[in-house]
C-alpha cells in the first residue's frame, strides 16, 4: 500500500492494492489532509492576496464551499500553494487547523508557475502584470525576451503604471512586441526608447493607448526615415497627455467611416508623425529645401 506523505491524512477509505496503484496511476496528483502551518505562499509567481474578499468571505464561511486546494510538495517539506491562496487566509481567520488538498510532487519552481498561469489565465480578477510574472518565472521565452526588454530600457513592469520607471500597461507592451513590421525585428525596444527619452517622469506616460500607438508609429517608419532627436524634442513640447488629447479630438471628429473606427493607438501614431512633420519645419524657413523630402507620409500609419 502505498504511505501518505508526512503529517499527511487519507482523504479517502484506503483501496485494495492493484485498484490503488490503478487509480494513482491514472491521476497527477493525491488527496490529502494537511496541516495549515506547513502551507506557504510563494510570491515569486504567486499574486497578492484581496484582503477585503478574504475578510468578508471569513465572515460567512461555510465548510462545503471550500473543496481542495492545490499544492506542491516541495523537497524541503513546504507544501507550497499553486492555487487557493484566498481560501487558505480564510480557513486561517476562522481557526481551522488543516485542509484538503490536491497534492502534487516532483514540480520545479517554473513548473509551479507554469500551473499557477494555466488555472487562473481566464480568470477577471487576475491583472496582467501577475498573470505575465507568473509565464516569466515558469520559463515561457516570449515573455522572458519581453521582460529583458523592458528592464533594458530602464523601466520594470508593475501591477499599476507610475510616472517614472514602473510600466503596469503589460498587455499594450506584449502587443506592441507582437507587432509585425518589414523595419525592425520588434518595436518595443524603440518604442520604450522613445517614451523614455520624452515622456519619462510625466503624467500618462505609460497610458496603454500611448504605448500602442508608438508601436504603431515605429511599426510604420524605419530608423533611417525619422530623425530621433527630432522626434523626440516635438514630444517633449507637447507631452504625453497632450498627444493623446490631440488623438482623441480626431477620432471624436472623423467622419463616421473607416477614419471614425480607427483605434486610439493608430491616431496616437497619426499625431506623433504629424508633430514630427512640422518640428522639421522649425527654423527651416518656408520652402527650405529638403524638408519637404524628410517629412513622412503619415498615410502609411494607414490615416490620411
């Protein structure tokens, strides 16, 4: 008969011996009861715990709703939480002592991640910046290119945006690395470049919005077209609020049509270029030669 691991509890009447190797051959994991004091929580993938959810279902608790928690069962004898969290601090608050759980051995750390990712994924509450930690840590390579990326360029990801190095728009920035273009491999590195050199420190600055339409703006213009110091000094004198300002008048105003649906990134792109256009403009005197030629055409931001 096979033994339950230390500390462990038999959820169920013990199965003769064959229909027992039968059925934990047929199942990747083995219904315990546990003790709550040798669960943990690892942050490195796992999220926050709601505090005002745990605190208000404690008060109504009720035993049948609680099913088994997920666990791996680590080498050291930590019992480590791939999904429950909430209902492991809830059992704490109402003073039970162990728990049901499926109990999975032999998980790596990625592994662990890997698992957290995949059951809570789908889930509304889940904020990308935890779900994209979670495929960091459990060893996806996109998200692994992604993250050096942004840490490259001097900025981390975050649950939430602040207005100096911590970006929380996570999904706009795998969109923007997703991004297809005939001009560059990718278009976060520039995009987080550009925002950086002009926006950095300000209000709105990693607006979700704002990084796609860089994105799309990079997406649609090579290095060799744009003059990036000029680029960058037309941004700073309008600020990322005021391009985004500039990209929601337009879109309110278009003419209901292929320009009126248009997203709010492609007219971010539309005005950046356009600010571009006439900061060559500056001090070049009408008619100067050559400005004509540098300016871009804004069509291929796929606006007129």
């Amino acid at each position: 008969m096979a033994t339950q691991p230390a500390g462990i509890q038999p959820a169920i009447a013990e199965l003769p011996d064959l229909e027992a190797k039968r059925a934990h051959a047929e199942w990747p994991f083995e219904v315990g009861l546990v003790p709550l004091r040798v669960l943990i929580v690892d942050d490195t993938y796992q999220r926050p715990p709601h505090h005002e959810f745990v605190s208000r279902e404690a008060e109504r608790f009720d035993p049948t709703l609680i099913g088994t928690i997920d666990v791996s069962k680590r080498k050291n004898g930590d019992y480590a939480i791939l999904d429950g969290q909430q209902r492991y601090l809830i059992m704490q608050i109402v003073g039970k002592t162990a728990c049901y759980c499926s109990i999975y051995t032999g998980l790596t750390i990625a592994e662990e991640a890997g698992f957290f990712y995949k059951k809570n994924k789908d889930r509304n509450t889940m904020k990308p910046f935890y779900s994209f930690r979670a495929r960091r840590v459990a060893g996806d390579p996109e998200a692994i290119e992604i993250n050096d990326i942004v840490e490259a360029e001097g900025f981390a990801f975050g649950p939430t945006s602040n207005e100096d190095n911590v970006i929380g728009a996570v999904t706009a920035s795998e969109k923007v690395f997703a991004m297809g273009s005939e001009h560059r491999d990718q278009q976060l590195s520039i995009t987080l470049y550009t925002i950086r050199e002009a926006f950095k420190g300000r209000k709105d600055c990693f607006n979700n919005s704002l990084i796609q339409g860089m994105g799309k703006f990079w997406q649609s213009y090579s290095d060799d077209e744009v003059n990036i110091d000029k680029l960058v000094q037309a941004l700073q004198e309008v600020g990322p609020t005021g391009v985004l300002g500039l990209a929601r008048d337009s879109m309110a105003l278009a003419p209901k049509g292929r320009l009126g649906t248009q997203s709010l990134p492609r007219w971010v792109a539309h005005h950046v270029g356009s600010l571009y256009n006439k900061q060559l403009s500056v001090g070049a005197g009408k008619g100067a030669p050559g400005v004509r030629k540098q300016k871009l055409d804004l069509k291929r931001t796929g606006l007129a």
